[in-house]
C-alpha cells in the first residue's frame, strides 16, 4: 500500500535540517502572557514555528474553550516580534476564515476533528485555493485509515504543504502516558508517505513534563522530522493542560540535550558489521516463520480432534497455564513480560481462527 499525496518537499517550507521545532502555549490566553512566551522560547534559536491554541475543544462545558478570534492578533504580533511563523488549531469553516483574515502562517487539525471526515471536508472546502501548510493530528483513537483519509482530503483541496503530528492515541489501557504512543501508526505512516513529514507531540503523548523529553528522544530515535512542545511562560497559571507544559528554561535545555542522529554513516567496519547482523536477524527470522507455520499445523490437528469430540474451542485453564508458563521462560532469557504477552495473544488469536474454521466446515 502507497498513499499518493501530492506534496511539497519540506526541506523547501518547513526545516532547512531536523529537527523543526514548534513551541509555544497550549492556549493563547492573554496578550502579555504569549508575547512574553514566545519572547522566552525564541532566545534559543532552536524553535522554528509558533504555535498556540485559540479554540479548544473540552470533552465537557464550563471549562476553558479558548479566547477565541481576538487571540489570532495576539498570536501574530508575537510571532511577528521575533520574526517566526505562527500555527493554531482549527474545527470548521469559520476557524479557516478567521485565520485567513488574521495572516495565520500555519493550521493544523486536532485529534478530535481528524475523527470527523464530514468536518474534515468542510475544512478543506474551505481551504480550496489557498497556498497554506496544514497539518493533521491522528485521531483519538487508533484508526489508522481515519488519518489517511484526512490527510487525503486535505491535500485533494489543493494543499501540498502538508504534514502529520503524531500526538498518540487514547486507550483504556493503564500506562504511564496520557495517550499511547503506539509508534507503529506513524511508522507506518512513514513507510506508505515516506515524502510526509511527521511531526512527533510528546506534550500530549506524555501529559507529563517529566516524559516529554523521554517521548522527544524517542521521536528523533525514530527519525521524526520534528517535535511540537507546548511551553507557558507560568505553566502552574495556565488556562489548560497546565501539567504538561514546560516554562521556557525547561524547553531550551531539553532542546539542548535532544540529540538527533543521522539516518546512515560512511563508515565502512560499521557498515560491514550491520550487514552482518541483519544477515543473522534475516535467518532468525525464516527460523520463526517455519516454526510458526509448524505450530499452526498442530493447531489445526487441535482443532480437528476438538470437533471430532465435540470439545469447545476455548480451554481458559490451558491459556491460563501457557501464560504462566510461558512468560516465566521469557523472565529467564530477558524478554520483557509485555513483549510475550502480546506475542501469544497474537498466536492465541490466530489459533482461535483456525480451530472456529475447522469447527464451521460441514
């Protein structure tokens, strides 16, 4: 699978090298406090784009919904005072509209529009025949083709200035994170657009100031072409999302210490080495697909002996036990109980399959 977008080279409109940094408030709230922000965040001469919320969606009323279009003003001037581009948030038509009037530099569509292709479409009606870069936030949840799709309305408009901001997915899984970074999406994402930049949120990834540099490393591990990073210039004051903000001293010195490494090296010995690596990865690899295919095999001999004894699918004492068992044997060789785990829900799953065929065949 290939998605065809037409899109510009980044390398002319967005970053000269990586990483692109966008940095400002999760909410411009006042005049004083986004001049006095982006003022700060700028001394490091590492943010490339400003950005600022002006409209915030809120899962529920009576909270902070952002200043709404009198931020926009304040929002350019600051930009204009240190001379960098501005980005804010849009959800429909009249954003758009308000954005244009006001010379906003950049939009990009949250997570919770993204969900939406109805209010996708109506923002890019809205931006046929406008030279604008536009990004889009994956959606909420993991639904990999509601990204895409949007991606493609977008740039069907006429956008070719186009990006994606990974900002992780929600989940009712426990974690440390405030959404799951489920780095395969926009991995993926990568491998079917190689020429879309991606730009990694660890501010909504982590929900924490104290992982978002974790997340930020990580992101450049996994060549991003740049991080989004809300920054307050009193964060215990902001309007919202007040704990995943970093002051500006905290930016700049986790900007200092990001470290961004190159994608290949000219070395030969290193070269020579990784092949030969990957050569061993390659036949560890074959190795386990035979193995797979032969225990699949005994699984459908289950699965008939089952049907042939009228025996349920499903043996929850068996499972139980193979969990137990088996992620003890991965304890001993140093694999993580979580890597296991989901190996064998993987296996289990496709046993089911397998024996659910054999149970339906007349």
């Amino acid at each position: 699978m290939k998605l065809n977008l037409q899109i510009q080279d980044k390398y002319t409109w967005l970053i000269k090298e990586k990483p692109c940094v966008i940095s400002g408030p999760c909410s411009v709230e006042s005049e004083k406090q986004v001049l006095k922000t982006v003022q700060a965040i700028s001394k490091s001469g590492k943010v490339n784009i400003i950005r600022g919320g002006i409209w915030k969606p809120r899962t529920r009323p009576n909270s902070f919904e952002g200043i709404g279009e009198i931020g926009l003003k304040w929002l350019k001037d600051a930009g204009r005072a240190v001379n960098l581009p501005v980005a804010t948030e849009v959800a429909n038509a009249e954003h758009v509209e308000a954005c244009l009037k006001n010379e906003i530099d950049i939009l990009w569509i949250g997570a919770r529009t993204t969900v939406s292709p109805f209010a996708v479409q109506e923002i890019a009606d809205a931006l046929k025949g406008i030279d604008i870069p536009v990004f889009v936030k994956n959606p909420i949840n993991p639904d990999f083709n509601l990204w895409i799709g949007a991606l493609e309305r977008i740039n069907a408009a006429g956008i070719n200035k186009i990006g994606a901001i990974h900002r992780g997915f929600s989940s009712f899984d426990k974690s440390s994170y405030r959404n799951l970074p489920m780095w395969e999406l926009p991995i993926e994402l990568k491998m079917i657009c190689p020429d879309l930049p991606i730009i990694c949120d660890p501010s909504h990834i982590a929900g924490s100031k104290d992982l978002i540099f974790q997340v930020a490393q990580k992101a450049m591990d996994m060549e991003m072409d740049g991080v989004m990073i809300e920054s307050h210039i009193h964060p215990s004051d902001a309007k919202s999302d007040a704990e995943q903000q970093l002051t500006p001293e905290e930016l700049i010195t986790l900007l200092n210490q990001l470290q961004v490494r190159k994608s290949g090296c000219n070395n030969e010995e290193f070269t020579n080495n990784l092949e030969q690596l990957r050569i061993v990865i390659d036949e560890l690899d074959e190795e386990l697909i035979n193995k797979f295919a032969s225990r699949m095999a005994i699984i459908e001999k289950i699965g008939t002996y089952k049907k042939e004894n009228e025996v349920t699918i499903l043996q929850i004492e068996r499972w139980e036990k193979i969990l137990k068992n088996r992620t003890f044997l991965a304890e001993k060789v140093g694999l993580s109980n979580d890597f296991i785990k989901k190996m064998l829900e993987l296996l289990h799953q496709e046993s089911i399959r397998i024996q659910t065929e054999i149970m339906n065949k007349k």
